[in-house]
C-alpha cells in the first residue's frame, strides 16, 4: 500500500495546490523511514523562512513549484516546512505521477519563478538533466538530494545546516574570497602535520547564497563553502591528516585513525594508515589517470557540521566547517594546461584535520571557525 504525506497527515488533501494525479504508468511503492520530531519541522520552517525570502529573494508575489518524495522522514519533514512558508505554491509528488507530467508542469513556469526538488535519492526523468536544464529556462532551483543518506538524528543536523545568516555566509565569504585572492602562499596545519601550498591561488568561487553577480540563482543545498586551486599545482607539497573521504559508495568515510598523504610537487605519492577503503579510492585513481592529483583547496563554512558531527552524505559534509581538498586530475571550474577534460574522471573530496590555516602570514582559521572579519 502506497503511504503518502496526505494519508500521513504533513499535508491535507483538500489543499488547492496538490496534484492527485492518477499514476500512469504503475510505480513501485517507495521504503519510507520514520518521522522525524514535530520541533524538526518547526526547525526546518524558520531555516527556509530565511533561505526563501534572502538568499533566493523570493517574494509572495512569484510562483513556485515544490517536487517532492515521501519516502524519508528527512523528506517529508522538508515538505512539510515548504508547505508553511510556502502556501499557494504546487505540490507533486514525484511517485504519485508520471515522468511527463512533471516535465510538463515545468512547462508552465516563468524565468524567475522557483522550483524546490526535495528528494531522498535523485529524481530520475529520461533525457532531462534537472537542475541544468531548470536553470536554462530562467528559473531559481534549490535542491534537496540524497536525503535518505541522513536518517534519525542526521536528518536533524541536515535542517539545521540549512539556517542562514546572511551576515556570517556573505560577510566572511566574501572576505575569505578577497583574502584568498591576493594570497602569495598558503598552509594548513593539523594534527602536527602541514600541508603548503607555495604558490598563489585561482580566482576563488563562492557558495554562500549571494547570487547577485551570477547566471543561476540557487543550486544544491546546504550551501556555506569557498573554493579554489592553486594557479601551479606542482607548488604543493607537505603532510595532511585525513580524518574522512569520500568511498566508492558516495559516502563519509571515517577511519578510526586518520590517514596521513604524503604530497610531493602536487600528487600524492604515500598514504601512511591508510584503510582498504582509502587504498581502493587511489588505486582506482591511479589506475585510471595514472597518478593522483590534488586540486581543489575548499573553505567550508557551514557550522552545522565538524570533524565530530557529520552525515553520511558526501555532498553535504563538504560544506563542514573547515578544510578540504579535492583528489584526481577532475576540476569542473578550473582549467589547467596538461590536463584534458575527457581524461581527468575523478574528484573525490577528502577531509584533512585542521588546527590552522594561514593565508601568507594571516591566520584565518582557529578553534574551529574562520577568524577574517567580514566584509562590509
């Protein structure tokens, strides 16, 4: 028996924005999870209150579309909070209808108007890559993936990375980016090892809800990150403790003791404790790109997540607050001479402890948080 947000009770059915349509053709019954407390949902509530009306600008007067699974309780819980501050938009429920006939309902839409996917796998329609294809037609997109990778308490912590504080994600974002910018050097400290990067930066990237001087408006969610690569990835070199990756299964990696790489003129060349696991991930590099590369230096901002307070989502824990780096010759922003897109295949993200981060001789990281003042 197909159970629903409707007969679950997140969402009445004589609401005027719900689809009943008729499934066409028959869908397998989605694994549901458990609820999650009513107070997630109050959380959830306040947190897109804020997510909606600054970083995506969205006003009562503009249209929007919510796409949505109940298979979660992470994703009813989500539902639910839209539908709160999101009254007079549409709902669908993506396993109560056919593929066309959400591809049609995109139809509909204007440029500016929002579409909210909120999905505990990804949604799946022939042909159609979403959130690329969304954003072609003008539209503001803000996507909720994989959330059946977060159960129980995870999805708890999954809502509160959702919270926006304009102040603290543009404000230090945009000093951070600023900082990074005319950064000669930089090195990262941790667990007594240092990892430097002697050489200046590409143009850093921001991910912190600030979508004024970009094409696209929203994107995949949590967000709170700053990113770059060295402009002469040979200039890395030094140690850096790895206290999660990223496995084969799209999953947060833990050791139980961290694994320390060994880089020399930007490539891995040792991997000191590492796990079967971690083993795999470079012998599948190696085997595929002939050596492994590092390339991305992430700034991760958002506090919802540390070292000891994770999910399992990959995708999500790389906005923890902290460091991360990115391994394999794959970069789908920063092009380097040398390195052909056809033939760079991997970019698996990698968590390196981290005790201080230095831009030239500024110390930007302390204590878990990053210390630039914002910017005005």
């Amino acid at each position: 028996m197909r159970i629903s947000l409707y007969n679950a009770g997140l969402i009445p059915r004589s609401h005027p924005a719900m689809t009943t349509a008729p499934l066409s053709p028959p869908l397998p019954s989605p694994v549901l999870s458990p609820d999650l407390p009513a107070s997630a949902i109050d959380a959830a509530s306040a947190n897109l209150r804020n997510l909606l009306s600054i970083a995506l600008e969205h006003g009562p007067g503009q249209r929007a579309l919510v796409v949505h699974d109940g298979r979660t309780g992470l994703a009813r819980a989500l539902t639910g909070a839209y539908l709160r501050n999101l009254p007079h938009a549409l709902f669908v429920d993506f396993d109560a209808v056919a593929p066309d006939e959400v591809l049609a309902t995109f139809g509909t839409l204007a440029p500016h108007d929002l579409v909210v996917l909120v999905q505990s796998s990804n949604f799946r329609l022939d042909g159609f890559r979403l959130r690329v294809e969304l954003f072609k037609r003008g539209l503001k997109v803000i996507e909720h993936v994989h959330l059946s990778r977060m159960p129980g308490a995870q999805g708890e912590h999954y809502i509160e990375s959702l919270a926006y504080d304009p102040q603290y994600f543009r404000g230090v974002g945009h000093a951070l980016k600023a900082r990074i910018d005319r950064a000669r050097r930089a090195e990262v400290h941790g667990g007594g090892e240092v990892l430097v990067f002697d050489s200046g930066f590409e143009a850093a990237k921001l991910n912190v809800g600030d979508y004024g001087a970009m094409n696209n408006i929203g994107g995949q969610f949590p967000i709170g990150e700053v990113f770059t690569e060295a402009q002469d990835l040979e200039a890395v070199s030094g140690r850096a403790q790895i206290h999660v990756f990223g496995d084969t299964s799209y999953l947060v990696n833990r050791p139980d003791k961290p694994v320390t790489i060994v880089i020399e003129r930007g490539r891995v060349v040792e991997a000191i404790d590492a796990t079967p696991a971690f083993q795999e991930v470079l012998d599948i590099i190696r085997r595929d790109e002939g050596e492994v590369w590092v390339r991305e230096l992430g700034f991760g901002m958002n506090r919802a997540f540390t070292r000891e307070r994770r999910v399992d989502d990959i995708g999500t824990y790389e906005r923890m607050c902290g460091i991360h780096l990115s391994l394999g010759a794959k970069h789908g922003v920063y092009s380097k001479p040398g390195f052909k897109r056809k033939d760079a295949r991997y970019h698996i993200d990698v968590f390196a402890v981290t005790d201080a981060v230095y831009l030239d001789d500024e110390r930007v990281y302390e204590d878990g948080a990053w210390t630039v003042a914002p910017a005005a």
